[in-house]
C-alpha cells in the first residue's frame, strides 16, 4: 500500500508527463486498427426470462429483495411510511426487470462466480443502475442459498467458486458527489425496506487530506 507520500509523487510524475505531452503540441498518431467487437453475451440469447430465473432458482421473475411494485407517479420514496402505501396501492406499478436486464445480471453473476472481472457498457437509458443493484441483490441471494442449503444453484455450484461460500461483506458504490443522491434514491426504489442498510458517504481528495490507497 503506497503511503501519502508516494501518492504526492505519482501524482506529481503523471503532472509532469501531461505537461510535457502539451508542451509538444500536436502528436501523429498511427491509423486506428479495426477493432473486433463482442457484446459478451452472445451465448445468452436465446435465452428467456423463465431459464434464467430457473438458473438462479428463483420463484418468480421478480429479483431477489425488490420491490414487486413502483410508484407509477415517481413521487414516493419507497422506504417511508406513505413510499409503502404507494407500493401497495393498486396504482403502483408492476416492478419486473426487462429481459435485457436479466441477461446482464446473470453475465455479471456469472462472470463473479468464474473470478473473471467485467465492464458493464450498456447506453444509456437502458437500466445499468437496476443492473448494477440487481448484482447485488444475487450476491445475497446466492450467499444465503449457499449458507442455509449447503450449496448454490447447480448453475452456479459447477463454477469455479462453487466450492466456497460468498463472505458476508460491505458492497460499495463508487460515484461522483452529484450522484450520490440518485443512487440513495433508485436503491430505495428497487430495494425491499428493511433489508438492506445504505449508508452515504460524501468525501473530499483534495491534496492536503489524501492519504495512501
């Protein structure tokens, strides 16, 4: 782990690369390569809804710990008193993730249980965040499967961590200072009350509180 000191000096190395690569004007750069392009979910497409939540061993296709409704106007916070009522009205929304959405969580579970790191790279407007709280909320399902039954999903138990119990730990969302709120909000939309606990956390880099990583 570098200390603060070596921070301070990486930081001051990669200042002193851009400045010098500003100082020399424009750079020639060598004609792109053709790159060739996978979505990475390929082997998923003929997949349904259905066969995936039968690969998870869910009972129905709603997500583990979610909410089984929204609210239709966008005005409640699910985790108050009348965020709940609105769940349980019959105006709120039927809360089912798309089949697009369920391919990525499972290639992200997938990808977790085989210890192979993924990029997420979806546009936007397509639902990463739900995506991206839905991972979370298999972890869980996934690790408390494997605690009280002894084993996962055969999917997930013929893996390369199949073996091991996922450890109960912290998940931890990193985003910029503007986006705390929306983040603390869409979990409160997706996530059962109760369940869960969210703890936001607003800090600062700046040069004189930076420590070691």
């Amino acid at each position: 782990m570098p200390s603060a000191h070596d921070a301070e000096l990486m930081l001051a190395r990669i200042t002193e690369v851009i400045e010098a690569a500003e100082a020399e004007g424009d750079v020639e750069l060598e004609p792109a390569q053709p790159i060739e392009w996978a979505e990475g979910v390929e082997a998923y497409k003929k997949l349904t809804i259905d066969a995936m939540r039968t690969a998870f061993a869910l009972p129905s296709e709603h997500f583990p710990f979610f909410n089984k409704t929204t609210d239709s106007t966008g005005n409640e916070d699910p985790w108050t008193e009348s965020g709940r009522q609105a769940l349980a009205s019959p105006n709120a929304a039927d809360l089912k993730p798309f089949w697009h959405q369920w391919v990525g969580v499972l290639k992200i579970v997938d990808n977790m249980m085989g210890r192979k790191n993924l990029m997420l790279m979806d546009q936007v407007g397509v639902g990463k965040t739900l995506q991206a709280v839905g991972t979370l909320a298999m972890y869980e399902w996934l690790r408390v499967n494997k605690e009280k039954r002894g084993q996962y999903p055969i999917r997930f138990e013929q893996s390369a961590r199949g073996s091991e119990a996922l450890p109960r730990r912290f998940h931890v969302v990193v985003c910029t200072p503007n986006l705390i709120q929306q983040w603390t909000s869409e979990m409160h939309r997706y996530l059962e009350y109760g369940l869960f606990t969210i703890l936001p956390y607003l800090g600062t880099c700046a040069a004189d509180t930076r420590g070691g990583f």
